[in-house]
C-alpha cells in the first residue's frame, strides 16, 4: 500500500476527480499532555515517557527524567483507511536492561469519527484524562481530534505520492553529491589528525616535563603555604604581645596622668609656699633690721653701763649711815 501524504486534501485538485471515484481518509490527532500521579518505577522515583500506538503506526514522546507528573505537550496526527483505536503505553527509561512498563489504556475513535463534526474542518475533539490499567496507580490527560478528509482518488493520491517521490528522490541525489564533497573534506581532515597526531606524540614529553616542572611548583607552593601559616602564627603572637603593650601603655598613660595631677598640686603647694617664705623672709629681713637697731641700742647702753661701772661715784651717806652712790640722781650699789 502507498504511503499517504501528510494533509492530502490539499494537494489535490478535487474539481477534476469524478464523483464515483472517492475513497474516505481518516485522520486522528493526538495530543499527549501530561501524566499524572504516575507510580514509582526506580528506588525514589520515575524516568517516564509514552508510545502512541494507530493501527501499527508507533510514536514516542521525550523522556522526562525524575518525575511523576510529567508533561509532554507533544501532538502526533495519523492517517488510517477507517476508525482505529489508539494506545498509549506508559513505560520507565532505564539505561541498563529493559525499561519497565508503567500501565497503559485505550481510547476508542468512533465515536469521535461517527460525530457530524468530523466532516468540517475543526473536526470533533475529546480532551480528558485517562485512567491506566495495568498500573497501581496513574492517569494520562490527552486530547484527541478526529476528522474525516474530504474524499480522495486512489489513483490520482498515487500520482501526486510518485511526483513527491520523483522530488525526493532529486533531494536524495543532491544529498549524495553533499556526501561525497563531505567524505573529500573527512579524508583532507584525517590527514590533518595524522598530522596533528605526530605532532602531539613529540609534545608529549614536553607535556611530561611541564608536568613534572608543575609538581614541583605545587610542592614549592605547599612549602610556602606552610611558612606563610608560620608567619600567621608568628604574626598572631606579635599582634598578642602588641595588644599586651599597648593596654600596659595604657595603664601607665592613666598612671601618669594621675602622677601629673599630683605633680601639678604639689607645685601648686610648692609655689604657696614659696610664696609664704618670700614673706617670712621679707619679715625676717624686717626683724633682722630691728634686731641690728636694738642691738645698737644695747651695745650704747652696755657701754654707757661699762662707763657708768667705771666711773667715781659720789658716795654720799645716808641718815642711816649707810653709804650709797648717786648716779643721776638715783641710788645704785655701791661696787
């Protein structure tokens, strides 16, 4: 049997096909939306993806990789000589061994197909969501379009799918030639890996003594890393010590600007004190002045006593016949 075109009611003239000379298309489109609630295929989780199976024809969606609600999103359309039921096979993709089926369902077209619907050009359409058997749990949301094609030509389908083939077959021969002017361009590449190739055979060595001039760097860098923790160390005590002086040096500001204070009142007293003794010296001055005056004095009248104790005195007696000296007029013992 043929191939059918993918939209053949719109390559054909049908003004030039006779009214006894039809057959009926069927198209169904599948949109595969999403699963829902799926069961757990692997330790935690599930890599789910799903076959569309119309009458023999086999589509595939993408693999969602840890997911039980996967969404797809993906639409498939089939052409079928009459109504065929669709499949949908649920399966987990594993990539060592067998993948492990998740359940499956079906879903019958004629209904959809036998709609008045299905002749126009939306068609009729169901959009749900499926429940799997064969699965512990889960269910599928899909949508499905069903329209019957305006009637074909056999023969003129034919016709127009051997012009398409001609085509191809000229884009096929057009491909080669980009082949064979590739393979030209694989066997130029080779020779130039060859090349490369020796090139990078004689490097190798330079490759090893860079290698081996970088291990010395990374044991020079480990030495390094390891004096540099040294001097952190080194330089944590320093900063211990520094700390240690300053809040010593601290203490002594505070201790000196105590001794200042205290210094600062003792001048203070001293320059009272000063003051008082300028004073007291000023006074003594004074009294030394009065003393050398008084002493003056004392001196005129120890000599006036040293002449008056050398000098005759008149002796005069008196009514009791006692003698008696009259020194100015006064009596005074007689020496």
């Amino acid at each position: 049997m043929a191939k059918r075109p993918d939209n053949p009611d719109s390559l054909l003239d049908e003004s030039k096909i006779g009214e006894n000379e039809y057959v009926t298309l069927y198209q169904c489109t599948v949109l595969v939306k999403n699963g829902i609630d799926l069961m757990v295929a692997d330790m935690l989780s599930s890599d789910p993806y799903c076959e569309v199976v119309v009458a023999g024809m086999v589509r595939t969606t993408k693999t969602v990789e840890k997911s039980l609600n996967p969404v797809w999103n993906e639409t498939y359309t089939f052409y079928t000589e009459g109504p065929e039921g669709i499949t949908f096979k649920l399966s987990d993709s594993d990539d060592v061994g067998k993948n492990d089926p998740m359940g499956d369902c079906k879903f019958d077209t004629k209904p959809l197909f036998s709609a008045p619907e299905a002749s126009s050009a939306s068609g009729a359409s169901y959009e749900g969501v499926l429940k799997l058997v064969n699965a512990k749990k889960g269910s599928i949301g899909i949508k499905v379009t069903c329209r019957t094609m305006t009637p074909v030509k056999t023969e003129k389908l034919l016709a127009i799918c051997e012009s398409q083939l001609t085509e191809a077959h000229g884009n096929l021969q057009n491909q080669i030639a980009i082949a064979d002017s590739f393979k030209l361009q694989l066997a130029a590449a080779n020779k130039e890996i060859a090349i490369t190739k020796g090139a990078l055979a004689v490097s190798t060595s330079e490759t090893q003594g860079v290698r081996n001039d970088l291990a010395d760097s990374k044991q020079a860098h480990a030495s390094a890393v390891a004096e540099g923790d040294a001097f952190k160390r080194q330089l944590a005590q320093a900063q211990a010590q520094n700390d240690a002086v300053r809040r010593d040096l601290e203490k002594n500001q505070a201790a000196h600007s105590d001794t200042v204070a205290e210094l600062e009142g003792t001048r203070k007293t001293v320059a009272e004190r000063d003051s008082k003794i300028t004073f007291l010296e000023g006074k003594m001055g004074e009294i030394q002045n009065s003393v050398g005056v008084k002493n003056k004095e004392l001196e005129g009248l120890q000599k006036k006593m040293y002449d008056l104790e050398h000098e005759e005195h008149p002796i005069v007696i008196d009514a009791d016949a006692k003698p008696f000296c009259v020194c100015f007029g006064q009596k005074c013992s007689i020496m």
